[in-house]
C-alpha cells in the first residue's frame, strides 16, 4: 500500500519559515520524481517544486530563492524549505510521487500565513 504521508504545516508569521517533510512508503522512492503542489482557497492546485528522480529541481517562479526541495533516498523522505514566507504561500501542501504513469498523492498539510 502507497502512503504519503506530509508534516510541518502550521501557522507562522509573515517573512517567518517552515520546514515540510514527506514520508514515503509502498513504492520504490528513489525511482520516483517528486513534487510538492499547493491548493489555496480558490486556486487550482498548483506545483511549487519538483525534484526529479536523478535531483534536478525546478520551482514555480512565485517561489524562487525562497524555497529549497530535497529528497533523502536513504530514508524516502522528500522536503521543502520554506523562507521568507508570504500571505499569499498559504495552503494545503500536498506530496506527489510520479514514475510514468503512476502518481500518489499525500493528504495535505495546511501552511497558514499571518501578516
């Protein structure tokens, strides 16, 4: 059974951090690309970063010198840095893994901004 399971969603100040986490289990991680996607009230989830299998990144341009993805094969972890954060980078963080045709999806973590 695919689990993906996200942590360290919470509330924080604006220009404050946060560090997400996402544990993998039931698939071979390090064959997988990663992403974290964002849903904000009234948006479409959208990607924020992906790091592929072999650890090439790419952020949404929103994000860009902020946040910082990475992934730990040796423990199927895959995270997200989040510096400088803004009102507008709040919303449920979901974990994707992807290996061709198959992709899972975690629960969501909710990041709330205050200004």
């Amino acid at each position: 059974q695919v689990q993906l399971v996200e942590s360290g969603g919470g509330l924080v100040l604006a220009g404050g951090s946060l560090s997400l986490s996402c544990a993998a289990s039931g698939i071979i991680f390090r064959i997988h690309d990663m992403g974290w996607y964002r849903l904000a009230p009234g948006k479409q989830r959208e990607l924020v970063a992906a790091i592929t299998s072999g650890g090439s990144t790419n952020y949404a341009d929103s994000v860009k010198g902020r946040f910082t993805i990475s992934r730990d094969n040796a423990k199927n972890m895959v995270y997200l840095q989040m510096n400088s954060l803004k009102p507008e980078d709040a919303g449920i963080y979901y974990c994707k893994a992807k290996f061709y045709r198959n992709s899972y999806w975690g629960q969501g973590t909710q990041v709330t901004v205050s200004s």
